[in-house]
C-alpha cells in the first residue's frame, strides 16, 4: 500500500522534547517505520522549517520523508502555522501527481486541512485520495480546561470539526477521545481506535541506571508546560515530607534546551519559585532536554514516574515507564486511563490534587514489592498491547477498512468542500 502521512510542525526528524515537538514527533516517525516494515510504502509530508533541509530524506528502503515549502523556512509557533495550510496543500498535491498514493493519514487538525484540499485537488470524477486523520489533541478539550489561556487560533472552532465530520476515517488514540469526536458531529462507524505505542528495544527495562542524589527519585517527563502538571509533583513533596520521605530527588526531564538553559525558561523558573515557597527547592532538579537514548537508564534510576497532567489526549511517557518496569502514578484523565490500570499496572489519582499525588507516591515509596509488582505487571501489558508492529497492524486494518468503504461509494461527490482564504485551506 501507498501511504502519505502528513505532520505539519511534527516531523519525524525534529529533536525531541523541544518547542512544540515531542509525542506527536515520536507517534509519527514510530507508525511510519513500523508500517514500512510491514511492506508499505510511507511518505511523510512536513513543512521545512529550517533552510539547510534536503528536499527529500531517505530513512528506510520504504520510507521517506518529503520537506514542502509552506510559509519562512524557520521554525513558527504551531498555533500560528494556519496560513501557509493551503502552501502546504499544494506542494503534496504536486508531489503526489508524479505518486499519488492509496490512502493519506492526516496528523493534527491543520494536517487535516492540508490533507483534505491536497485530495480535492487531485479529485476525479468525484472520488478523491481517501483520508484518514489522527487529530493527537481535540481543541474542545483544550479549550474545556486552559479557557483563555488556549492560544489555538479562533479557526480551530469551527475547522477541526468539520476536518472529523470531512474525513473519511478518524483514528481515535483511546476510548475517552470517541466521545469527544462523537459531540463534534463525527459519525461513530467513521471511528476507529488505534492507541499510541512504545519502542520496547529502546525501553526494554534492562541497561545501565542513571546515578541518583537522593536516597529515592521520583521522575517526572515532557514539556515544560503548567497543562503538563509539574507544578502538582512538586506540591506533593511537602505532604511526602511530613510522611517522613524527606530524602526524595523529583527529577524534571523536558524543555527547550539542556540543564543551563532552563534558567531562562519562564515555566521552569515559576516551578523553581513554587518549590522554593513550599521549602523543597534543593530536591528539585531540572535534567532540561536530553537524548533519547539516555532516557531509558533516566527511567530504571526512578522508583515512580509521576504524570499528573490537567488533560492529556494519550501520553506516551507512561508507556515508556510501563515497558521499563517502573511503576506509574497517573492522573485519571483522557488517555492515560485506557493505559495505566488502577492497582495493577500502576496507581490513578484525581486530576490537580497533590494530595493524593503524594498518598500515592507514599505508598509506592513504603512498599518497594508493591512497586515491583506493579512495574511488572505494566511492562506486560506494554509488551502485549502496545508494540509499535501492533499498532501499525491496527492502523493497516483501518486504512483497508477506509479503501473498502471508498470503493464502495466511488461515485458520489467528495465531503468537505473547504474555500481558500488567505492563503489557507478552509
């Protein structure tokens, strides 16, 4: 099968864990490759956001990834990428007139967009390219809980619904997402679930660990953003204290740069001043970016991985913690309630309570068999549910699932008329 991807600002290549790259970086470039194992043909289409890329870059005898011209060749700010949709449009639709392909998966709300008016272009006789689309992060949800603080631009309201209600197929990445996409308009035999995954050589839970500073560590990981609830994990070290687990390390990975540059990071800066306020700056340490293949001994060297974000579409830290063997303490929101099993797999709390953050980590911290045993029990659920090979096959069902259903109705006229408007597909 021939298999466009299209990844407006999260290409496969990008460093992780920088601005505005990180999950959707990893979900990418891991489907592609799992899916060119298969024996498929994958393109991926990104924007060229920085001058000195190569038009097309080879990763695999059956992948690659294409750079389109679409707005400055620098990096922008996703949310102000909307403009240069319809550039971007038009640079696949001229690639795939020399290889169109059998079915184009759409990656966030503006890929979407790209994805959609690239098939309408190429469209004959009314039967365009089929288009399928991952969305990774619904605006309603993000809207539901950062209010105005929501920097998405006023588009996204009406743009992403009608990118669900114009796509052929929409993959949801987990259970609480379907009913998100059914309120949207989204007709539910148009949905399909296929959850993120986990590269299980990399996190294999063997290896080397990293050294520790403090008697216990606790690790939290990803973007230095408040939506990601660091601010929770660090109001949850007083309680552990009074608990008597004074001597805890909270290790902070994540941000835009390495160790130094977190000074200058206003988020980082506000959770130092939270730490300093609740007296337990000096067990607070910011790691900033680091290599990806570091971070497999980051997680053997941590008693408990702690992710207590307000929201969170999927998460794939806690997977990586899970095919470790490290126990997780998760916030009991979005995806990572279909990932984290209650009791079993690691420990659910409310969302925004350090409180029960810190009963948590307390008992874990107490019951060092408790965190064996639930860090075993979570490396066997990643190892069965979530390889990447079973996700990709999941994802092929519904891609084959999307041409039977095209076929079938070939002769009627393609959804989603989308105008152009200042240079964007809408």
């Amino acid at each position: 099968m021939k298999i466009s991807m299209v990844s407006e600002h999260a290409s496969p290549l990008a460093a992780l864990g920088g601005i505005d790259a990180g999950g959707q970086n990893v979900h990418v470039a891991s489907l592609s490759a799992a899916l060119a194992r298969r024996g498929h043909h994958v393109t991926v289409y990104t924007r060229r956001d920085a001058e000195d890329l190569a038009a097309r870059v080879r990763v695999a005898p059956c992948l690659e990834v294409v750079h389109v011209e679409a707005g400055p060749p620098r990096h922008v700010p996703k949310d102000e990428l909307l403009p240069f949709i319809g550039e971007l449009a038009d640079g696949i639709a001229r690639d795939w007139e020399k290889r169109p392909p059998e079915v184009v998966h759409g990656h966030f709300w503006m890929s979407g967009l790209a994805s959609l008016d690239a098939s309408r272009q190429l469209a004959h006789g009314g039967h365009r390219i089929p288009v399928v689309q991952t969305f990774h992060a619904l605006g309603t949800v993000k809207r539901r809980h950062q209010g105005n603080a929501d920097t998405s631009p006023p588009e996204r309201r009406w743009l992403e619904p009608s990118v669900g209600r114009s796509a052929d197929r929409v993959i949801a990445t987990c259970s609480d997402e379907v009913f998100e996409l059914k309120a949207m308009g989204v007709a539910p035999e148009r949905i399909s679930i296929a959850p993120c995954g986990v590269d299980l050589r990399l996190f294999s839970g063997t290896g080397a660990r990293s050294p520790r500073n403090r008697g216990h560590r606790i690790l939290s990981v990803g973007r230095l953003v408040p939506r990601k609830g660091v601010e929770i994990v660090i109001r949850s070290l007083p309680a552990l204290r009074d608990e008597g687990f004074d001597d805890v390390e909270l290790l902070i990975v994540g941000g835009a740069g390495d160790a130094a540059a977190t000074e200058t990071d206003a988020e980082a800066r506000r959770l130092l001043a939270v730490a300093a306020e609740l007296g337990v700056r000096e067990q607070v340490t910011f790691l900033g970016q680091v290599p990806r293949n570091a971070m497999p001994g980051i997680f053997l060297s941590a008693d408990a991985v702690v992710c207590t974000p307000w929201y969170e579409p999927f998460g794939i830290v806690p997977l990586e913690a899970m095919a470790s063997g490290i126990p997780v303490v998760a916030a009991a929101v979005g995806g990572l309630r279909d990932t984290v099993v209650n009791q079993v797999t690691g420990l659910l709390v409310p969302p925004q309570d350090p409180a029960a953050t810190a009963a948590a980590l307390a008992r874990l911290l107490a019951d060092p068999g408790l965190g064996r045993q639930l860090g075993r029990a979570g490396q066997q659920r990643a190892r069965a549910r979530y390889s990447w090979d079973r996700v990709a096959a999941e994802t092929e069902h519904a891609y084959r699932e999307t041409l039977r259903t095209s076929a079938r109705h070939s002769g009627r006229a393609a959804r989603g008329q989308f105008q152009r408007v200042e240079g964007a597909a809408l």
